[in-house]
C-alpha cells in the first residue's frame, strides 16, 4: 500500500488498477466527492485526475501496472472544464452533445457534468450513443438512463431503455443512430421530466463522413450546446454558433490511459458477459414473432415441402424475394438444381444456409418495438418452428431483430460483414 499526501488544491493522476482509501482529507474525482474513510476504485482500463479539496492523505493499493504522476502545467484541462460545465449548468442548457475524438476525455466530460448538474439538484439523463464502447448498455445499443446518482464511470450505472443498432460500427447506421438518440431524447424529457439531457457520441470524427454524421445529429436535435473535445476538432462545428448553439472548444487531457484495440475488445466482451451471461435460455414460436435484420426472413415464406420435391433435397425453410431465393437445407449446394429452382421461382440467386448457422447471432428482443433487449439465439427449428434465444428479457416478445455480430462461447464478437 502506497501513502500519499495531497495538499489542497493539488492534482495527482492515477493509472488502475487501484484501490484508492481516503484515510484524511476530502478529495474529488469527476466532480463527486469521497471523505474520509471513503473508496474509490480505478479499473484497469482508466485513469482519473483527483482534486484535493482540501489536506488530504490517501492510502493506495495499486495493482500490476498502476502508477500516479503528478500532472505539469498544462497537461490537465480540469479548470477550463469546470468553467465550462459551470456555465452551462447556471444558464439551464438542456441539451447538450459532447463530441471528440478517440479517447479524449468525452465519458470523463459527460459524468463531469451529470454530478456538478445534480449539484444543483437537476434532473439529469444521460445518452450513451457509442455503440462501439458502450458504457451504460451493452455492445450494439443506444442507451439512456436516468442520471440518479453520482459515479465515476458509466458502466457503474444500469440502462432505464435501450434501442438496438445490431453492429458496433456506426458508419453503417447514421440515420438509425440519430433518429434513436432523438427518440431517447424526447422520452427522457416527456416521460422523466428531466432538466438536462447528455449526449455522449462515439469517437469517429476524424474524416467528412464522421463530420457530417455528427453535424447532422446536431441539426437534429438542436442542442443549446455541443461540447469539442480535443485541438483536433476545434473549429470543425464553430458554424453552429450561427443558429444558436453555442459551442465550447476544450482541451483533452494530454496523459491520459488510451486503450489498445484488444483492449476495446476486452471491454465489449466483459459488456456481453454482464447482460447474457446468467440469462436463462427461452424458447418462443416463430409465427407468434416478427423476425427482422436477416436477409433469410426478408421475403415470402414459401412451403418447404414445394421447394424441397423440385430440389430432390430435404429443405427445412424456404423464402423469396425478388431477386434471390433463401434455403435452410442440409444439402450442398452442388446437389440441389440450382437452375431449375431459379427459372421457376424467376430469381437470379439463391442463398444456402446450413442448419445451425443460426447460433451465436446477437438478437434484441422487445414486446413493443420501442424498448429492446440483448439477446444470443441458441437454435431456429425450422420444422418444428421455434427460436430458443438465451436472454433476460421478461415477457413475450414480438420482436427479435439480428444484429451483424456473432458471438462465441466466450462472448468474443465476429462480425458479419
């Protein structure tokens, strides 16, 4: 155990994994407070500046690769964000949109500002749009909760909603994302009565198409600030400030812990493993759901038993769509005639799928489209129809979407290209 003493108004930075006991003093991290006799934990995967608000002295229990620097001159841009969140907690700014770049400081910013609001005793929701590095939900989801409680990081908090994007690459779901986070938005204001909503964003800024993604979720939901995190950034959004917004341009941290991609990896993994992990295994009937986010249930379903004597093969499911015929079939592909299913069903493709293909896809499930649910299907039975999912989701639902991830046993994620 390390002992340190930190007079006030001084900063120390701390690398986790560590265990930090506040033996005397008073100290603050992300604006909450911890006294005397009080813990704070660091994972492995973060670092904190920590505040002495007054003489403190802290008892630390660092773990394989913790280590505490005093930062120089410059290095922290702790006042310049206090500054910041102070203004826009005293002028009542609503909505507000944090952008940056890849390990920034736009958690760090977001709980910075969620714990000074409900300082002032405001009702505060939070918006976690990195679908890549959830915090609040898991991997794959847009989630929003209610902001209660001060923490120090998000995934200390539970999701009150969650809608489902299927792919932890926003590129591919711009519009989805925004139309989401504004329905989240909107909710949070109708049904909590909130005072503020946070958005937190992904750190995909750095080419025009992320610059035009992010510009268009600021058009959409016209907050009264966004938050520019990083020089990099800087004077990328400023034309906002001519329709009202106002902009802040702040400095990242200089030293802070940036993760490796097998560490984002690791992180999505122990996200998975939270929401699925001990959720029991249900089963639900096919025709009581609708089936979305898989080319398989795209078209018209078409009698098995039909294809199957034209194909002179054993076909467990069959659909159509204008152009491609599907098939769940335990047959090669070479055996079945290929040719005269197309000139008869008039397609130019047809997609082959083995019987078990379907396990491991990451699912959401929901009982009213709105609120969705993780789920990982464990097997379709297409003669017998039924989809056993392994989740936690309680009650019936009547949707199941799929998602371009397949996870394994391990919840290690293959994407589906």
């Amino acid at each position: 155990m390390l002992r340190v003493e930190v007079g006030r108004g001084r900063l120390i930075r701390i690398f986790g994994p560590a265990a930090i006991n506040v033996s005397k003093g008073t100290i603050e991290i992300l604006g909450k407070q911890y006294r005397s006799g009080e813990k704070a934990i660091v994972h492995s995967m973060r670092s904190y500046v920590v505040l002495a608000i007054e003489n403190s002295v802290l008892e630390i229990n660092m773990g394989n690769g913790a280590s505490i620097q005093e930062p120089c001159g410059g290095e922290e841009p702790l006042n310049e964000w206090l500054s910041a969140v102070n203004e826009i907690v005293e002028q009542g700014m609503g909505k507000v949109v944090i952008l940056g770049g890849v390990d920034c400081g736009k958690s760090s910013f977001t709980i910075l500002l969620a714990n000074k609001a409900l300082d002032k005793g405001l009702k505060v929701a939070v918006i976690d749009s990195d679908i890549g590095q959830a915090d609040i939900g898991p991997p794959g989801f847009i989630s929003m909760t209610l902001y209660d409680r001060k923490v120090i990081w998000m995934r200390e908090l539970e999701p009150s909603i969650m809608r489902f994007i299927g792919d932890i690459r926003p590129q591919h779901h711009v519009d989805k994302i925004i139309y989401s986070v504004k329905q989240l938005m909107e909710y949070a204001f109708r049904e909590y009565g909130v005072n503020m909503v946070i958005i937190d964003t992904d750190g995909w800024i750095q080419d025009s198409h992320a610059i035009d993604y992010k510009g268009k979720l600021i058009e959409t939901i016209m907050p009264n600030a966004v938050v520019v995190l990083g020089n990099n950034s800087w004077g990328v959004f400023r034309r906002y400030a001519r329709v009202g917004v106002r902009v802040y341009e702040l400095g990242s941290p200089l030293v802070s812990r940036s993760r490796s991609r097998d560490e984002r990896r690791r992180l999505r993994s122990e996200r998975y493993r939270k929401f699925l992990e001990e959720a029991p295994v249900k089963r639900f009937r096919i025709d009581d759901l609708l089936l979305t986010g898989l080319p398989l249930f795209l078209g018209q379903e078409i009698d098995p038993s039909e294809v199957s004597s034209i194909a002179n093969a054993e076909i467990h499911y069959a659909s159509k769509t204008p152009d491609m015929l599907h098939l769940v079939t335990p047959v090669q592909p070479r055996a079945l005639q290929m040719d005269r299913l197309r000139e008869i069903y008039g397609v130019s493709k047809i997609r082959v799928y083995s019987p078990g293909f379907e396990k491991g896809f990451y699912v959401a499930l929901s009982d009213d489209g709105f609120m969705e649910y993780p789920g990982i299907v464990q097997e379709i039975d297409f003669v017998n129809r039924s989809i056993a999912v392994k989740t936690r989701f309680d009650g019936k639902p009547r949707y199941i979407r799929f998602s371009r991830i397949r996870l394994t046993e391990s919840y290690a994620e293959q994407l589906i290209e």
